[in-house]
C-alpha cells in the first residue's frame, strides 16, 4: 500500500482527496459524513480511500471495548447502563480509528452482528450476548465498500441495513435471531464506496435510488491527462518496483512520519468542526436552490451545509464562502437531480455569480479567493437584508437580469 503522502494528486482526481479529508474530519468530530466515488477502473479510487487509513488519528474507548464506547458517551450494551463511576473504574485505551471493509460477498451477520446462542442465558436480554459485526464494531470510524453498486444488487438484506446506518447521523442498527427480541443499538459510521457505473450492474442510483441518496457526496474521478502527471506517475513506479526490491532485502524506504502531518491536520479541523456554522445568508441560498429547482432530497441540502462547512475548514479559511457551496453543489446532487437540472442549476447559480461576481466553479488561487471574499463581505448584507417575499420568489430572483 502507498503511503497516502505518497499518492499522485492531479485535478482528476482532487476532488475524492478533498472529500476523504472531509470525511476524515467530519468522522472524528462525532457526526459521519458518507462519499462515494465513482469512476472507470484504473483511476486509483480504492487506493485513496485505503491509504487513507493511515493517515487515520486514534480515538479514546473504554478498555477493551470492541464497539469502541467513549468513556463519556458509552452506547454498547455492556457499557450503557453503567455509572461515570464504573465507567471510570474499566480504565481507557487509545486506538486507530477503525477502517473496516465490507466485501460485495459479506453475509449478515458478519456485517450486522448475530447472537451467541450458546452462552445466551438471559432470553429477555439478547443485548448481552451479541457477536458485534464489522458494522459496530467500526463504530466512529469508516466503512469501506469496494463495487457498492453489485452490493446493492446481489444482497438487498445488507442494502437494508446500510439504509439504516445511513438514515440518520448516529444511525441504529439491528440485530434479529430467530425466537429472541430484536437487539437495537445506535452506530456512528461513515461509510465510504466505491463503484464503476459503467460496469455491470451499472450505477447505484438505477439499482437501489434510496441507498444513492443516502451518500451525502459523490465524486467522479477523471483520468490524469497531463503528460507531466503522466510521466511524473511512471517514474514513481519504477521507483515503487525498487522500494518493493529494497522491502524483500528488508528495508524500509517508506517514511510514515510524512503521514503525521496529514493527521494533525484532521485534528485541527475536526476541534475546529464545531464552532464552525454556515452563514445565514447561505443557508438561505442553498434553500432558494431546493425550492426553484424541486430538489427532492432534503438530504441533499443537508449535505451541502455539512459539505461547505467542511470544505471551508480544509482550505483553512476562517468562515464558510459562497465559494465553498458552489464546489459542494455538483458533488451533492450528481447523483440526487437528472442531468438537465444539473446543468439547469449550475448555469443559473453562474449566471449570478458573473452577475454579482463572486461564484465560480473554478479553481482559484488564495489571493483571488480573498478578493472575493472581499467582495462577497462587501455583497452579504444586500442578500441577508432580502425580504421574504423576494425568498419565496425565487424565480425572479435566481433569473439574470439583462442591461
Ligand atoms: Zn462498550
């Protein structure tokens, strides 16, 4: 496996690194934020996701606990009812933060859990005799699922219970034996995919549409096309033939420390996390977008609050820009809107910004993106200050005005 700090970043394939850290982030701050990416075979989806186990920051959990309890927040079934008191007694431990996979082929009960039948001796209190799956056992932590959409295809009991997790930020989970009370317990998971939608079954949404939407964002990963990259990646592999060469002569040529500075930074942002909110005017934005368009997804917009924060935080910028919504929006709804009101939105979204100057969907450099927060500062009272009437009209005011 390439260290992450290793892995070739081009424009291509930007936005999934953009989104892991997200994710990464997000995760380690309490509330999960589920990505899929999707793409042509070859394009190094899986192996951005996997290396991003290693940048992963560890998490406190009581002693032992194989669902990962936090000492102040226990939820397993063996720690919840207990007092701070006993808690306390057990003692703590530091961990990685927990990156499991789930395979297309997976069974049930090893992704749900099941019940120990053998030492259940209490059949009113199932909960104390289960068998925790990958699921809660990867609680606060990610999920990785490689070819999500032959998942969702071939096993509708693990899509079910994926909706579950998913439904809601912590989600539940159930466990069903057979002749015993099913067993509830709450999971914080996010769950990360993977998927080729033009390889059989084809892409998600046709397959299971609710599992689709439960993915807050979604990216396509493009091929590298520029021959510097291009080239730039053949030397590293060479180079990567030689490091497997110095490996077998027992040497290490991986530096891991490099990664420290990537997990630091997940720190910083996930402390950050929380005091960080969406401006008013922006939340009032992003809800003009879903009335004027019918967006039928709620998730969607909630997405987009959670993603611009998020993204505000990784560009290290001290408040949440318009910018950071207008890069947010096509990774939201790609796989929630059909392609003419994506395209519908986007031109209408900058048609207004060439209006007002202040959106893009371009990369920009910092300095321009501070002439621009200049600009919208100057910008955001005018639209705080829109009445609402004008709010409902959302026709009127999302239409360029010509002359
Ligand atoms: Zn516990």
């Amino acid at each position: 496996m390439i260290p992450f700090y290793m892995l070739e970043r081009y424009e291509g394939n930007e936005p999934l690194f953009e989104l892991v850290t997200m994710s990464m982030v997000s995760t380690y701050a309490g509330e999960p934020l589920h990505v899929h990416a999707e793409g042509l075979r070859g394009t190094g989806k899986t192996t951005i996701m996997r290396s991003a186990r290693g940048i992963l920051p560890n998490i406190t959990r009581i002693k032992g606990c194989i669902y990962n309890c936090d000492p102040e927040n226990p939820h397993c079934p063996k720690h919840r009812d207990m007092t701070p008191e006993e808690i306390e007694s057990l003692g703590t431990e530091d961990i990685p933060m927990p990156f499991l996979e789930i395979s297309h082929s997976a069974k049930v009960g090893t992704v749900a859990g099941s019940i120990d039948l053998a030492r259940l001796t209490d059949a009113a209190n199932p909960a104390a005799q289960l068998l925790p799956g990958l699921i809660p056992q990867a609680h606060r932590g990610i999920i990785f699922i490689d070819e999500i959409n032959r998942l969702a295809d071939t096993s509708p009991e693990i899509t079910d219970i994926l909706l579950d997790v998913m439904g809601n930020k912590p989600g539940h989970l159930q466990i069903e034996e057979a002749g015993l009370p099913t067993v509830d317990i709450s999971v914080s998971v996010s769950i990360w995919a993977a998927s080729n939608p033009d390889e059989d079954p084809g892409p998600l949404e046709e397959i299971r549409r609710q599992l689709s939407d439960r993915f807050d964002l979604v990216c396509y990963m493009g091929r590298p096309d520029s021959v510097d990259i291009l080239s730039h990646m053949l030397e590293e592999n060479s180079h990567q033939h030689k490091i497997r060469n110095a490996n077998k002569r027992g040497s290490n040529v991986y530096d891991e420390t490099k990664n420290d500075k990537y997990r630091d930074e997940i720190i910083k942002w996930s402390e950050q996390y929380g005091s960080t909110d969406l401006p008013d005017f922006l939340r009032n934005f992003i809800a003009r977008l879903y009335i004027k368009h019918n967006l039928e997804s709620i998730r969607a917009i909630e997405a987009m609050q959670q993603g611009a924060i998020l993204h505000s935080l990784i560009k290290n910028r001290d408040k949440v820009m318009i910018a950071d919504v207008t890069r947010i929006l096509p990774l939201a709804l790609k796989h929630r809107v059909d392609g003419d009101t994506l395209v519908k939105l986007i031109n209408d979204v900058e048609s207004r910004g060439s209006r007002e100057g202040i959106l893009s969907f371009k990369n920009k450099k910092n300095k321009r993106e501070e002439e621009e927060e200049e600009y919208f500062q100057h910008n955001a009272r005018a639209l705080k200050d829109m009445s609402r009437s004008e709010l409902v009209n959302t026709e009127k005011d999302l239409t360029p005005t010509h002359g």
